[in-house]
C-alpha cells in the first residue's frame, strides 16, 4: 500500500509538459479556450473570491464553458493552482543580477517585491507551501534570490539559511498583511477602520487589556498614523534588521 500512494503521489503540473494531452473526459479541444487564457481566469476568480471558493464548475461559468471542457487542458483542480502560482510570481518585476547595484539594494527591493505580491494575492501563500513551485516564473524568482545573496560574501554553507531569513521573514509578514485587508474588506471596512475596531473590542475582556495597553505604547514608539504607515515603518526596520545580520556575519567569516 506504501508503494501505491507513493506512486500515485502528486508531482507537479509542470512534470507533466510535453505528454499528450488525454482528451477523453471533456471530448475535442474546447473552441475559443486555451491554458492561458484559463490560467489568467483562475487568477482573476481567486483574488475576487478567494481559494476556499474556487472550484472548476465556477471557473467553467466565468468561462462560459462547461467544467468537462477544462479537462482538455489540465486533469486536476491542482493543476490549475499551481499554474496560477506560477503565473502571479510572472508579475514580479525582477531586478537586472548582472548591473552593478549592490546587492543590500536589490534584496531589498526582490523582498518587497515578493511582500507585494503576496498582500495583492492572499490565496498564493498557501499554494506557496503546497506545491513544488518549478514552474518558469518561481524558477526566474528562485534563481535570482540566489544569485543576489551570493554576492553578500557570506560563506556558501550559510546561504540557505540566509534565503531562509529573509524570504520566510517576507512570507510571514507578507501573508498577514494580505489576510487582514482581505478580512478588513470582507466586512466592508478600511484596514484603519477595522484595526481600531477590533482593539475596541479586545479592551474590553480584562484578560486581554493589559496586553493591548502594553502594545498601544510600543506602537505609539513605533509611530505610524495609519496601519500602512505602521507596517511600512515595521517592514522597513526588520529587513534593515536581516540585511545588518548578514553584514555581521561576513565580517565574521573575513579572515
């Protein structure tokens, strides 16, 4: 049984280029419709209606299409996230590795970059985890990460682990930024609106005062009239706060 599951485990779409196309559940191949044309669809329904609503009979209606002509193109619902990962990592605009900017520059600028993308698409980041991301445009992404934090100095053995640092800092921070103004919209609120809202509301179960009296004077240090301002200021300082610590780091390891 152990060897079953691991041979019908899933790979990834992208392993599966260059095989013919099955055909036989959705018949000939759908008029008008091809895999980018559904990609882009997929994109569009899951930033309007997120990852918990989507399924392949509401992207077949937003095609004006019925779901068996989809099947022509991808075999499963996996496939067509995992080409809309790809494709949202496409928008990145991706700095040139081979100019003469310093790399402190462009991590700085990939990394909020990839912040971006992350609070414009809240659904990416858990398909980011879920798949093996090998399509084109992670790949480019992947690629770039490395090249620009080999160019920081530090040692080859602790390059992953500083890809880690700064790029799950960028996830983490990215993927609740993204889900608050999700969740603020959803109520039909501003991100400033809802954030006074909710610390109204936690103040008054007296277990909990004392921790928001306590960050109401770190924010206040902080500064920030608004939650972006807050964030941005955050944002800024803890990517400041990683670059200082790679920049310690190779001083370390500098004979």
């Amino acid at each position: 049984m152990a060897r079953a599951a691991r041979q019908s485990a899933r790979t990834s779409v992208w392993l599966e280029e260059g095989k013919e196309r099955r055909g036989a559940r959705g018949g000939g191949q759908p008029f008008r419709l091809d895999r980018d044309r559904i990609t882009e669809a997929t994109v569009r329904l899951l930033d309007a209606e997120g990852l918990a609503r989507f399924s392949m009979r509401r992207l077949a209606a937003e095609l004006n299409v019925t779901a068996m002509s989809v099947y022509w193109y991808v075999d499963t619902k996996d496939d067509l996230l995992e080409l809309a990962l790809d494709a949202a990592f496409g928008e990145l605009d991706l700095p040139d590795p081979d100019t003469d900017e310093d790399w402190r520059d462009q991590l700085r600028a990939l990394a909020g970059a990839y912040r971006g993308l992350l609070v414009r698409h809240p659904w990416l980041s858990p398909l980011i985890g879920t798949y093996v991301n090998i399509g084109p445009h992670s790949r480019a992404f992947s690629r770039l990460v490395q090249r620009i934090v080999r160019r920081t100095g530090l040692p080859e053995h602790g390059l992953v682990a500083a890809i880690s640092a700064v790029f799950q800092f960028v996830y983490g921070f990215g993927t609740i930024e993204g889900h608050f103004i999700a969740r603020s919209a959803a109520f039909g609120m501003s991100p400033d609106a809802y954030f006074h809202h909710a610390m109204g509301s936690v103040t008054r179960f007296p277990e909990a005062a004392e921790v928001v009296r306590e960050s109401a004077r770190l924010m206040e240090a902080r500064g920030g009239g608004t939650v972006e301002e807050m964030w941005e200021r955050d944002f800024a300082f803890a990517l400041d706060l990683l670059v200082a610590g790679i920049e310690a780091m190779v001083a370390r390891n500098t004979p």
